[in-house]
C-alpha cells in the first residue's frame, strides 16, 4: 500500500548509520520490531479519528491494567496481562506517529506521553515481588515491591535530570555529535583503558534495568512459575529491588566522577 509507505517515511524518524544508511530511532525493540507493524495501527487510528492524545491515553490505561492483571496468580488473567502491557508500548510508538502524521504534535501531547511512562514503566519492576506476596503472603515482598518502585522511579529521574538538565549545559566538546546516542562518548574518546571498559559495561548492563527488559523477563519468570518452579521470580524479585538500587547509586557515582566536567555554572535568578 502506497499510503503505508508514505506514512513511514512521515511518522518513523530516522537518522543515518555509521555507514550512512538512513535507519529508525529510539528503543532497539522498536526499530527492529515495534515499528514494522505499528504503521497498520496508526493507519487504522488515523481512519477511526483517534487522536494521539487519546491513543496515549488509551496506552496508559491498557498499561495500569495489565500489570494489575499480572499481580494474582490466575494463568488466565496473567496472559492478559502481558498482552495488555506489549500493547502499551506498541502504543507508545503509535501516538507519536499520528502527531506526526496529522502534525499535531504538542506540548500537551508530550507532557501526556512522559507522564504515561512515569506511571506505567516504574511498577513493572513490582511485579513479581507482588505477584509472590500474593502467592505466599509473605512480607519481603512487599519490601522488595516498594524498593523496586523506587529504584526503578529514581533511575527514570536520573536519566531525565542527566540528558535533559546536565546534558545541554555541558561544554560542546563533552557534549554528543548530531545523530549520536545521548551519551557524551566524545569526551570518552581520548579516554583509553579502564575507563573505556566501565563505559561500556555500565551501558549494557543498563539494559538489564531497561523497562522493555523488565516486561520480558517479569513475563517469563511468572510463566515459568505455572511450570512449577518460581525461583526464577524471586531472584527477579530481588534483582530489581537490590540491583536496581546499587545500579543507581553507581549511576549517580560514575556520572558525577567521569561524565560530568566540573565546569563552572551560574544558576538563572
């Protein structure tokens, strides 16, 4: 269909590659996997009149519900679930794609889209903690729940404060080339040794805390649990809570001593 080529071009920004090849943006699920499809959806919304405000909306809310519906173990309510919480980040691409498409986009839209991860992503990481307290009651999971909100919540608020405050304020020489990830490696590139090697470490094992992850292996250890072993849910319990807040406290240590110059800042008035 001509329409739903011409319709990539508009809704799915791109940027060239190292070899120069034009290619998708953003999350790696979603440039190799998401956005294939989610153009038949955007096609069928912008058809339906549904705005991208009310596509966010509907992406918030299919999102609560799915990880509520994950908390019971009741096999049924937990293949929901995790239909319903894929969804929301299908969504996530889709309402940015009708604004761009009916060039819509704004400010409200923006505020609308963060503020459905804010409520969204964090209690993805509760999940297993929650869904063992409901199997055997037992209180550490609560705990575990409660810090692995926390951590997750702190690590979405150190990455905002990072690229969104710190970032553009940083000297040019520490500061990204155009089309690069939103990580200052040109200041790392004189860098060699051991400092290169956290770099890089610290960027993958990131992903292991990235939200995306977190829905997948939640997902698996839950399902796994009607298999009858839930070890792998309690170690993911424990892995969200304790690692994620050892990973923030590294992300805080590591940004403030290599990433961050100590250049000198004059707070507006």
């Amino acid at each position: 269909m001509e329409i739903i080529q011409e319709m990539r071009l508009v809704c799915q920004l791109r940027k060239p590659n190292a070899r120069g090849k034009m290619v998708r943006t953003g999350h790696w699920v979603n440039r190799l996997f998401v956005r294939r499809f989610s153009i038949y959806i955007t096609w069928l919304f912008v058809k339906a009149g549904i705005s991208a405000n009310g596509t966010t909306f509907l992406g918030m809310l299919f999102g609560l519900i799915g990880v509520v519906l994950f908390i019971p173990h009741i096999f049924w309510l937990n293949v929901i679930g995790f239909f319903l919480v894929m969804l929301d980040n299908v969504l996530d691409c889709v309402d940015g794609e009708i604004a761009r498409w009916t060039k819509k986009s704004s400010l409200r839209g923006l505020y609308l889209d963060l503020v459905s991860h804010i409520l969204c992503n964090a209690p993805l990481a509760t999940i297993c903690a929650l869904h063992l307290y409901l199997l055997n009651g037992k209180t550490r999971y609560m705990l575990l729940a409660f810090l692995a909100y926390i951590a997750a919540q702190c690590r979405r608020e150190l990455s905002v404060t990072y690229d969104e405050i710190i970032l553009p304020l940083m000297p040019s020489e520490c500061q990204c080339q155009p089309g690069a990830s939103r990580t200052p490696e040109v200041a790392l590139q004189n860098q060699v040794g051991w400092t290169q090697i956290k770099w890089s470490l610290a960027r993958f094992i990131s992903k292991l805390t990235d939200f995306f992850t977190i829905r997948l292996i939640s997902s698996l250890c839950i399902f796994l649990s009607y298999a009858g072993t839930i070890k792998p849910m309690i170690l993911a319990a424990w892995f969200f809570a304790v690692f994620g807040i050892l990973w923030d406290i590294a992300d805080i240590v590591f940004k403030f001593f290599y990433l961050i110059p100590d250049a000198k800042h004059a707070k507006k008035v």
